[in-house]
C-alpha cells in the first residue's frame, strides 16, 4: 500500500429513544402477541437509560465512509421476527442509504449501521421518519467536525465476564441456558462450548495524538440490564460512558457486536446474585482502555468491499417439528404409572435423600423388626424409592417436553415468517471494511462464537473482528454441523445451514479484494 494522506474524520451522537413514556410496550396484531410471554402484553414503556445513535465518519480525499451504531436489536427486522423486533422498518437500510447519498454524497456502499443488540421487549426507539432523520442529521454534523486524523488497531483479552450458553450434552445434543429452558440433569452434561474473550478497538485520534473516537468489538448478548424490561442501553451504555470519561477530550465510543450469538453474561442466569450493567460496563470498559493503549495510532487508507448474498432458508421445519411430536407423544406415555403428586413427594423425597439408610424412623425400629421377622419397613422403603424414582423421571421427561414445545412453537413461527416472505432464498449484505491494518467484517445476523473464530483465523490481516446484527438482520446462523444436535440457536433459525458456505466464501473474496487495496 502507497503512503496515504491522513483521514479526515468527525463523529456525533443523537438520543433516539422511544418518547412515548407510559404507551404500551407492544402494539402488534394478535397473531404476534401468540408468540410474546403473556406477562409482558400489559407492559408500558418505561425508560431506564437512554438509546443512541452515533456516527462515525471518514474521508479519504476520494469517498466518504460513515459507521453508524444503533442502540436497538435489530437492523430492519420486521418481517424477519413478526413484528417482535419492530423498531427498524424492513426499508430502513435503503431508504438510510438513498438519503445519505441525496444529503451527504455518501454512497450506499459506504454506510454501515451496526444494532447493539440490546433486549427490552416491546417498543425501544422513535418513529421511523424521526430515525431517518437523526441518522442523517447526526452524519451531517459529524461531517461539519471532521478533522484530520490517525488510526491503529489494538486488543486486549476479558474472559471473566461471558460464557457460551451452549451446552454441549453426552447425548450428542445441545442444551442451551436460557430463562424460559429447565436446566437438564447434571450428570448428561459434557462440556461448555468456547467464548471469544478479544476486545477489538479501532483507535481514531486527532493529529495532537488527543482521542477523538473508540470503535470497540465485544461478543456478547445484552441481557444484564433488562431484569425490568424497561428501556436500556445495557452494558454498552455504562462501558462508553467510561470509555469517554477516562479518556477524555469529548471522544465518542461506538460499540459494535461481535459473534455473540450463543455468548451471554456469567451472571444473567444467576437467580441467587442479581445482575448489573453497570459492574460489566466499567469492567469491559477498562479492558477497552487497556485495547486503546495497545493501539499506535498511524496514517491509514480506507477501503471498503461489499457481496449481497442469496442466503437459503430451511426447507425442514416441517420433518424437524414431526419429529419432535413423535418424540412428545413418547415422553407423555413414559409417565404413566407415576403415583406420587408433589405434596406427596417433596416429604419423601427430603426424607429419602437426608437419612437414605432409615429413612422413615429411628433406626432402632428398623432393627427391631427385622429382629422380629416384620418386612413392612424395608418393603415400603422399596415401594416408596421405586415411586421417587418414577416422580423424578416424569419430572425430567415433563421438563424435556417443555422444551420441546418451545422448539416447536419456534419452528412454527419461523415457517410463518418463511411462507410470508414467499421464496426459498433472501438476500443480504456481508460487507468488508479495512481501515489501516485492521479489517471487520460484518454479519446480517446474529454468528456464533465458531464462525467469529474462523472469520479471524482465516483472515490475512494484523486485526479482525466481526461486527454481527449488522446492516439487516436475519436471526441466528449457527454452523453447518450444530443443525443436528438441536440447540437453540438451531431452532431460532430461519437460514438452511448452506448459509455457512456461502458466507465464508464471500468473507474470503472480500479479504482478496480489501488485499489488493
């Protein structure tokens, strides 16, 4: 690469949450609301922390790039999730991008909006038009403040907060934590799958060496702030914020996701210690520091490269949900003969797992009558180990058919929204953006852990990161050889697992061309 001139650069943030303080958090058509916990159809919106939208943009002299980060889940997700993810109209990228190129010159090409991820229910953000209009006023005044700039790339590593939420079971399925799932039995579980602990940061410092932006990578759902439901940025809110009080100099720091999608917070699932936001935020926020340290900021060239792909959706939800019937149908049969109700069993089986050698009485009269030839003792104590035991198998098969009922009403969905979209492939956009030695790709849906760590591994340059929930949304996209072992990331899954080829083919043709730049 020739020596390029310095960036320019400028940024701005805008508040975009919803206004309507004290409306329902759901207004959606009945069919919608089948698919929402029915202790949420009342709630109202109510605002914890405000919702951003900031902008990030860059110019070379040539064209003019523009990185926008959303406070929101999804990008364009309407139709995708039946109006549960409604915020971002399905047109939002288009229609965003017709007019950035008619207010700021900027080409479609070159704009990149990336959703945070963040998981209240219910309504988040202002109307459409006022969305369209923020994003283009926020893009204009980052452009009025551009000033030249330097760049670098850094990392730093935090593996103290996540885990894979995947769990992999000696069965060879795959369990997956989560609030509305019972926990399988401890002893069928093998092992965790990994996490991806890297905190990507992408530093943009003025020439006085003083920061003016931090675009940080971090894979992770946002789950920690919502135990309200109300509106919240999340961790993201609370690690910017002390992003930009430590670093000071009015920098703004934009979180982009990373491969997420089966990662969430050690401590969402905790129900003995709550879980804060704001504990997460500074301790990410401080590894983000440590990332920004390890940055040497340089003069850097700008490229961007761009493939839409037809990604194939599933063609087997059908054999998948009569599969999962017939397995139903089973686990109902086995419970019959359970004899004991729950006010019966609770005291037999306290008493059984505390004193399991006499469990009924002093052991005084178990051996005066065995002394005496009576049996009654060690006859019940059979009859009532054969009863616990048959409870707690009923108990496992009634929490495996809870989870499959969940499967199912999934897989039902998803062919709705399939049927509706009325074709047997969709079209979305995997882009490529290289800025210096630092490359991210970014993903239409949310990736796993596993294709996060193969886009870095397969990648041709110093840093990588992957930034998911990025320019549309197409829900999850799992590996091709999860599919199978029928997780929950492969069930809430519109996409056939030949999206996995496709997008790592496209990945690699875009590092060709972002080399060649």
């Amino acid at each position: 690469m020739t020596t390029p001139a310095p960036l320019l650069a400028g940024t701005a943030k805008i508040d975009i949450t919803c206004p309507d303080v004290g409306a329902p958090a759901y207004e959606v058509s009945e069919k919608t609301m089948e698919h929402i916990p029915r202790e949420l159809w009342d709630k109202k919106i109510t605002v914890d922390d405000p919702l951003y939208l900031k902008a990030l943009v860059l110019d070379d002299g040539t064209k003019k790039y523009v990185l926008i980060t959303m406070d929101t889940t999804a990008i364009g997700a309407r139709t995708i999730t039946q109006d549960i993810l409604g915020d971002s109209a399905d047109d939002f990228m288009p229609m965003l991008r017709q007019r950035l190129q008619k207010d700021c010159g900027i080409a479609g090409e070159c704009v990149t909006v990336c959703a945070s991820h963040t998981h209240p229910p219910g309504r988040l953000l202002c109307s459409d038009a006022e969305q369209l209009n923020k994003a283009s006023e926020a893009v204009q005044r980052a452009i009025q403040n551009m000033v030249p700039v330097r760049i670098g790339a850094g990392s730093a590593h935090q593996a103290g907060l996540t885990i894979n939420r995947t769990i992999m079971m000696k069965d060879g399925t795959d369990y997956s934590l989560r609030a509305c799932n019972p926990y399988p039995p401890e002893e069928d579980i093998e092992a965790l799958r990994p996490v991806d602990p890297e905190v990507c940061v992408l530093r943009v410092d003025r020439l006085d060496g003083t920061p003016l932006a931090v675009v940080y990578n971090f894979a992770s759902h946002l789950l920690v702030g919502t135990a309200g439901w109300n509106i919240t940025a999340d961790f993201p809110g609370v690690t910017s914020a002390h992003v930009e009080k430590m670093l000071g100099h009015d920098v703004l720091a934009l979180f982009t996701q990373g491969a997420g999608g089966d990662v969430q917070e050690i401590a969402q699932m905790d129900n003995d210690h709550p879980a804060w936001e704001a504990g997460f935020g500074v301790t990410l926020g401080q590894s983000v520091i440590d990332a920004h340290r390890n940055a040497r900021p340089t003069e850097a060239a700008l490229s961007v490269a761009s493939e839409v792909i037809a990604f194939p959706l599933r063609k087997d939800i059908s054999n998948e949900v009569a599969a999962l019937r017939e397995e139903q149908a089973k686990l109902l049969a086995s419970t019959r003969y359970t004899n004991l109700d729950f006010k019966t069993f609770l005291p037999l089986y306290l008493k059984y797992a505390l004193h399991p050698q006499h469990p009924q009485t002093h052991s005084y009269r178990y051996l005066q009558a065995r002394g005496t030839g009576n049996p009654n003792f060690d006859a019940l104590d059979v009859r009532n180990r054969t009863a616990i035991a048959k409870y707690l198998e009923s108990l496992q098969a009634m929490e495996k058919m809870a989870r499959n009922e969940e499967k199912i009403a999934t897989l039902l969905r998803h062919q709705e929204v399939i049927d509706t979209l009325g074709t047997t492939e969709v079209a979305a956009e995997v882009q490529g953006v290289r800025i210096g030695d630092c490359v991210y790709i970014t993903a239409p849906m949310e990736v796993l852990t596993e294709t996060g760590l193969t886009v870095k591994k397969s990648s041709p340059f110093p840093h990588t990161f992957v930034a998911s929930d990025t320019n549309g949304y197409l829900h999850y996209a799992p590996p091709a050889s999860y599919y199978p072992r029928g997780g929950y990331e492969s069930t809430e899954c519109l996409l056939d697992p030949e999206w996995e080829p496709r997008f790592h083919a496209a990945v690699e043709r875009i590092f060709v061309r972002l080399r060649g730049t």
